[in-house]
C-alpha cells in the first residue's frame, strides 16, 4: 500500500489526509452514518463516512461526538483510488483510537489490514530507541537547531 509516512501516522490515529477541496457537502446515510464528500478543484473526490458514537446518537448533532467509519479518494475519472476502514475504537488515554484499519489500494492492487492489539501512552522510552548507526564511510556531523536556517 502506497502512503507516506505522515499519512500512515494519520491512519493509525483514526484520521483521514484531507485534499484540498472547493466544494463540500454533507448529507446522512440510511445506515446511521454521516457522509462528507469534498471535490478538488481538479475533480479528485473523497467521500468520508463518520459514525455517531452510539451514546449520542439521539443527541443533537452540535452534542454528538462522531468517529471516522471510512475515507474514500477518488481519482479525476471518478475511479476509486484507495479507501481505509477503521473499526473497533476504544480508548486510549483521553482519545478514541482504531484498534483496527482495513486499507484497500486500489491503484496498485493491494491491501492491508493493521490489528493493533495494545495502545499505551506516556510510556518511557529507551534512550537508544532512535539512535542510527551511520554506514561504512559515512562522514557524521551533528548539526544543532541554531545553525539551521528556515525554508523561505
């Protein structure tokens, strides 16, 4: 499955990578579920179903707390390009997270279904958890924050 690294990180905390959209609207399904779609300007669509947690589910809609049931991206033709599931939510700390996320790539023919089994926070971390070891002829230099210059 093809995502970037910070797409895999919004996935697994049960968010969706939002396109640049022109044109939104949202309107209820038959099945409990709200469903936004946003059109890009040059076409590309995603549809995005969010589920009423089932304690509000007859609360005002300003009073419901809602979770993302699935995101859907639409290539410009209308064809499907990919779409992720997320299932079985709980809590984590002061968040609902997806314990599961069912992903379907259809551009490369692929899928992917991630289980986490156990979501921990504020756990310590071991000093070496992010320590590299340079390869063979790799010159190492450490650059502190103060000598970078920002992007203009």
């Amino acid at each position: 499955v093809a995502l970037s690294s910070s797409e895999v990180a919004s996935v697994l905390l049960g968010e969706a990578p939002l396109i640049t959209a022109e044109h939104e609207s949202l309107r209820c399904s038959g099945d409990g579920l709200y469903v936004l779609e946003r059109t890009a300007p040059d076409g590309t669509r995603e549809q995005l179903e969010l589920r009423v947690d089932a304690a509000d589910v007859k609360a005002p809609p300003e009073r419901q707390r809602l979770y993302l049931a699935s995101a859907t991206l639409f290539g410009q033709g209308g064809r499907p390009l990919y779409r992720v599931r997320y299932e079985d939510y709980r809590r984590v700390g002061q968040a609902q997270l997806p314990h599961t996320v069912r992903i379907d790539d259809y551009g490369n023919d692929s899928d992917a279904l991630l289980r986490l089994s156990d979501v921990a926070v504020d756990v310590p971390v071991p000093g070496e958890a992010f320590v590299q070891t340079p390869g063979a002829g790799l010159k190492v230099e450490e650059l502190g924050c103060e000598q970078v210059d920002s992007p203009r």
